[in-house]
C-alpha cells in the first residue's frame, strides 16, 4: 500500500483534532481531549479516521501540535534542573530585567526562577566580548561539581559571551559527562547564542528542565501511535511555524512552547492566501484561548520578544497574543458586582453546561445557546441529553442573579465581556503594531471563533470576515502545509560601519551549510530548500532591535541596503526614523526552509441552491432583539452562494453567526466570506 496520506493531529483544551489529506481529499476526525493522557486522545482520533476507511499503513506523514511545553511551564511541572554559569553570575535568572508588572506596586512579585538557588553553581572562567580568554576555565572546580549534579535530570550551561565563543561551555559539559553526570544538558551556545544575559540563561534553563518532560511525552506519543501501526515519523510544529523532526524537538523542546497556536497562524495564512487575501489577522478561538496573530504579504510576524507565562522566552515564534477567552471560559460575578469571563475554564470534562457532561458553571457557549446562536446537538451527538433549562438555571444563578437582570440580559453581558477581551487582544496586534485593521482580513477559526469573529471585525472596521472550510480544525490543517524550517542565529554587535561585508557573507555561508545538512537529513531535496537571511539591527545606544532582510548577493553596497532599510522598518513600526542617527549590528539570523508541497484543498462540489441548505429558522438574540433566523447547513451550501444576516451556519466542526446587515459569500474553496461593512449593530 502506497504512503501517501498526510495526517496532522492538534491537541487543544477540549478537544483532539485530526486532519487527513489523501489524494485531494479532506477527511477530519474531532475527540475530547485526555489532559491526563494526551496520547490517548491522538490515538481515540487515529481509531476514528480508521474506521472511517484509512489504513494506518497509508500513513506517510504525521505532523503534531502540542502545548505540552506550555502547559508545563505554566503549571511549573519541569524536572528538576541545574545551571552552571560564570563566577559572579549565579544570580541572573532571579535578578532578570528592571521592568516591573506594575510600576506603582511595592509588593510586585518576580516569576519562581526556573532553577532553585541551591541547583545555581559558578565556575572560574572569563571571556570578553569578543571571545577572547580573560581567564582560563578551571576544570578542576567543574570536575568537582560533578557530585553536586547526581540528583538532577537535566544541567543548563549558560557562561559569558559564548556566542563569540563556544569553547568553554563545551569543555564544561564534556568534563562533567566524563565525571559521570548522566543528565540532559542544554547549552546556551547552542539553544540561543544571542546577547542578554538574562534571557539567554533563562531560555537555556527553561530548555533544559523541559527536555525530560517532552522526551517523555513524545515517546509515549511514539509507543502509542507505533502500536496503531502507523510507521511514518512524528513530525513536530514549532512556535515559529515550522516543522521538525521529534529528535530535533527533543533537543530544543523550548521551540514548541506555541506549537499548537503556530499551526493554526500556519493554516489561516495559507486558506487566506488561497482565497486572495495577503494581508489578515488571525483568530483562533478553542475552548480555553483565544490566540490572535497579523499576517502581512502573506508571512506571519515572527518575534524573539515573547512571555511565555511569567517568563520572556527570546527564540523566534510567531507573534501571537493569547487571552483567556475560549468557549469554556466560566462566567462569574466579582466580589464588586462586576462580571467577569475567565481565565478558568470548563474544558474537555465536564465542559459548558449545554453539553449535557455534567457542567454547572455557565459558559461562553452556553451563552450562546440561551441566545439560539448554537445547538450543541447539531455538532456533539451526545449532548442529545442536554437540558436546555439547565443552561439558563447556570446562567440565572452564576450571573443574571447577582446583576439583577434576566436571563437573555445576562447571556449577551457574558458575550459582550468576552468581545471586549478579544477586540484587545485583536488591537495589540495591530494597531499597537503599527497597522491599520481596516486594511486587513480577519481569520476566524477554532471552534468558537466563527460565533464571534464577525461582530469583533465589525466593531474594528475590518472589511471581511474569512471563515475557512475546516475552520474547526484548522490548527491540525496547518501541520500539514507547513514548511520544514530551521532557525540559525548569533550575536555580533558592532557599528554596522565597521562591518567586513566579507565577514557578513562567511557567516552567513556557515549558517547556509549547516541548514542544507539539516534539511538533507530530513530527505529533502536540494530544489526544495530555501535560505533567507536577515539581521536584527538598532540605532546605537538603543536597548531594542529590529529585523530587517539580508540582500541575496553580499557586496560592499549591503551595509548601507541594511541601514536604509532599517529605517524604514523604524519609521513604519514606531513612525519616526533618525537616518543621521549611527545603526549598529546586533545578531545575524538565518532561516533554512525545506518548502513542502501543498495539497490542493478546494472544495467538493455541491450541487444545489441555498434555500436548499436551510435546515430550520429558529428566534437568534442580536444585542436584546430576536430575529427569526435561517439556519444552514454548511455541508450544503453550494460555491458562490451569498445570503444577507441575520444568519447561523453550522459546520461539524463550528458555527458561524452573521449579523444582521451583514453579507455572506461562499468562495471555490467552501470558505465562509462574511462582508461586515454596514452592519452597524
């Protein structure tokens, strides 16, 4: 049997999607998550897409989204790590930055160090900034650290100055090993070789105390999908939105603490892509989050300024900002009268009330379902046992009770705090960025998304509202066209005058060599890889940078290219620039892409008109007015069907809620196009 189908698997709060791509076809499988377990929800999933016809033999390739990392580092579940570091640095990861949470709060507390004090050990040696010894390792004090480690899994290696020069960090690690340490050890000089103290020792820890904890999981997730007789490598997103193998993932689990949100970015650039569309902001909206990223010309933004949690985490990721707003997010009255939503979540078990699982405690979706905007029964066939009075004694004790209003009141409240929190979320990552939303798309997926997204882009001016086919399961789609990319980087600041164009391009061949050899290991052809280069640069006395693009052909003229077009870069992200100013180098980076071919995802064509797709009408809740809605079914509306709001479409995977006043076009490839301007709510 040939391997030729294509299969990504994302792991979200709720619920476990799998994507199947065979030949042209599209075939989805959706269960609850197994938080306990994750494993066994990917395998409850591979058992569904099985008896729904795929062999697992057919299987010849398997891309995963996970937020293992994640979740560990929010919940401090990491194993137990030490840090070996520079003579007089043994307190960086507690000292970190100068900026405060809160800068008028005396009692502000710093995150929990990722290594306890006790686990911090110094070592004699001195480099300066260029790499050059000031003083020599001394290897008798790291031979006698080697009874200080017996206890620890995992030993991260952060000393000063190793990305000029690497080579005491690795006589460190040799000598320990030669001493017996049998530990994971992580180096800084390998996992960030950039400047900041703090961050590039942060980083190094946090890499290291995760490497236990997704060896593990991964080769549970290995066990369990080899015993399914699936034969095709595991395959892991990163948080830059690129795919590795699960050894390389092994070695830097600290590049897949967005895995899962980066899929999703993956999967709604390419649909919008597809459906003309280069420049859209992405939602996605599961049952615990909702992540928000920009897309402009076609590529996500990516950053190296992140927080994970509590903890700024400096390796290239897609820039997404997350709220706590997901369709299980719990509604609640403060202790002052106010209504709050989330952060704390029903989950997979027992999930919103209205799933009929057990839930007492109201919802997002289950103020959706008091307004008529969902029917759990038409996505989740075991909610046939929901009571729909149940749904709004949760909502009339949790909520409308305490405000003193009544249901249907209290059931648009819960929305529009939830709306509130998004619209945020949606104006960091625009206008707080330097962009204009009314130049841009919206993305909207995730199971709650399409519920949301259409009034949110109204409310911002965003002309359009995409929502894909698979709009449900777009993060596992995003696995599968997704291209394989690894991220090379180090640090060299100097006056970008001063820079020996001839330096520039020998490093830059160094990064290009390593990047081929990773890329053929994974069998990739020479056609098939890319190599795009670029610097992070700043005016000199600046404490931030910006990336700008390395010409393909490095000539005496590149320094100068470089300067203007950082300040261009300066002048559209902060709206001045100081071209007199002097610029100066700070890291060189280089992204070695292995491009995959993407399947052809249009649309099964449907025969029919609308009036065929509408199931039912049913009385919808807009803002305190009910209107008598026309539901449809998804499945069946044909290409090029439009319709005006007020309006639900429901997928099997999501509902999408048109607004009054609002259009609905439905493009070649089954997406939802919903034309907001003029809506006026």
């Amino acid at each position: 049997m040939t391997a030729n189908a294509r299969v990504g698997v994302d792991i979200g709060g709720t619920f476990t999607d799998l994507v199947t791509i065979r030949g042209g076809e599209l075939q989805v499988a959706k269960t609850p998550s197994t938080p306990d377990a994750p494993e066994r929800g990917v395998v409850d999933a591979l058992a569904q897409t099985e008896r729904d016809g795929l062999a697992p033999e057919a299987i010849g390739f398997f891309g995963h989204g996970t937020t293992v990392a994640t979740n560990a580092v929010l919940e401090g579940e990491w194993a137990d790590t030490a840090l070996v570091t520079t003579e007089g640095f043994r307190d960086v990861l507690e000292i970190g930055r100068q900026a405060r949470p809160d800068l008028y709060d005396f009692q502000a507390q710093k995150p929990t160090p990722i290594v306890e004090r006790h686990r911090r050990f110094e070592v004699p040696e001195r480099l300066d900034e260029r790499g050059r010894v000031v003083k020599p390792l001394d290897e008798g004090a790291v031979r006698a650290l080697a009874d200080e480690l017996e206890a620890v899994d995992s030993v991260a290696v952060s000393l000063l100055f190793p990305f000029e020069n690497d080579t005491h960090e690795r006589r460190v690690r040799e000598l320990l090993r030669e001493e017996g340490v049998d530990a994971a050890f992580s180096l800084s000089s390998t996992v960030l070789p950039e400047i900041r103290e703090y961050e590039r020792t942060l980083t190094t820890a946090l890499n290291a105390a995760l490497k236990p904890v997704i060896d593990r999981y991964l080769g549970d997730l290995e066990t369990a999908v080899r015993d399914e007789d699936v034969d095709a490598p595991l395959r892991i997103m990163q948080s830059n939105g690129g795919i590795i193998s699960a050894r390389a993932a092994r070695e830097r689990p600290v590049n897949t603490l967005l895995s899962g949100p980066a899929a999703g970015v993956q999967g709604a650039t390419y649909v919008a892509s597809r459906a003309g569309n280069e420049n859209v902001i992405t939602m996605d909206m599961g049952g615990t989050s909702c992540d928000v990223s920009l897309v402009d010309g076609g590529d996500p933004l990516v950053t190296t300024d992140v927080e994970v949690g509590d903890y700024p985490v400096s390796v290239p990721m897609i820039d997404i900002h997350t709220v706590g707003s997901g369709g299980g997010s719990i509604a609640w009255v403060d202790e002052g009268g106010a209504l709050r939503v989330g952060p704390k979540s029903a989950g997979a078990d027992p999930g919103p009330v209205c799933y009929g699982r057990g839930g007492t405690r109201p919802t997002i979706t289950d103020a959706h379902a008091v307004l008529g905007r969902i029917d759990p029964t038409s996505f989740l066939p075991d909610a046939l046992d929901a009571d729909g009075e149940a749904v709004e004694r949760a909502v009339e004790t949790h909520v409308a009770d305490d405000l003193g209003v009544d249901v249907e009141t209290a059931a648009q409240g819960i929305l529009d705090v939830a709306n509130a929190t998004m619209e945020r979320a949606l104006r960091v990552v625009s206008v707080e960025r330097g962009y204009d939303p009314r130049e841009f798309g919206l993305v909207a997926f995730g199971g709650a998304g399409p519920l949301h997204a259409p009034r949110l882009a109204a409310e911002l001016d965003i002309p359009r509202v995409i929502v894909p086919r698979t709009a449900g399961v777009l993060s596992a789609l995003g696995l599968l066209i997704s291209d394989t990319l690894y991220d090379h980087s180090t640090s060299r600041v100097r006056r970008l005058d001063a820079v020996d164009p001839a330096d520039l391009a020998a490093a830059f061949d160094s990064f290009v060599d390593e990047g081929r050899a990773q890329l053929g290991a994974e069998t990739l052809a020479e056609e098939a890889m890319r190599f795009e280069p670029s610097v992070d640069l700043r005016y000199v006395g600046q404490s931030f940078e910006l990336s700008v693009p390395v010409p393909r052909e490095i000539d005496a003229s590149t320094p100068s290219t470089l300067r203007e077009r950082f300040h261009e870069r300066h002048r559209q992200r902060y709206g001045h620039a100081y071209p007199e100013e002097p610029v100066e180098l700070v890291t060189l980076r280089l992204r070695a892409r292995g491009v995959v071919e993407t399947p052809d995802l249009g649309a099964a064509r449907v025969e029919g008109t609308v009036d065929d797709a509408e199931r039912a009408t049913r009385s919808v809740v807009y803002d305190g007015d009910p209107f008598d809605t026309p539901v449809y079914d998804r499945t069946r509306l044909p290409s090029g069907a439009t319709f005006d709001g007020p309006a639900v479409v429901e997928g099997r995977e999501s509902t999408t809620v048109v607004h009054p006043g609002q259009r609905v076009e439905v493009d070649s490839d089954g997406n939802l196009v919903v034309e907001t301007e003029g809506a006026g709510e």
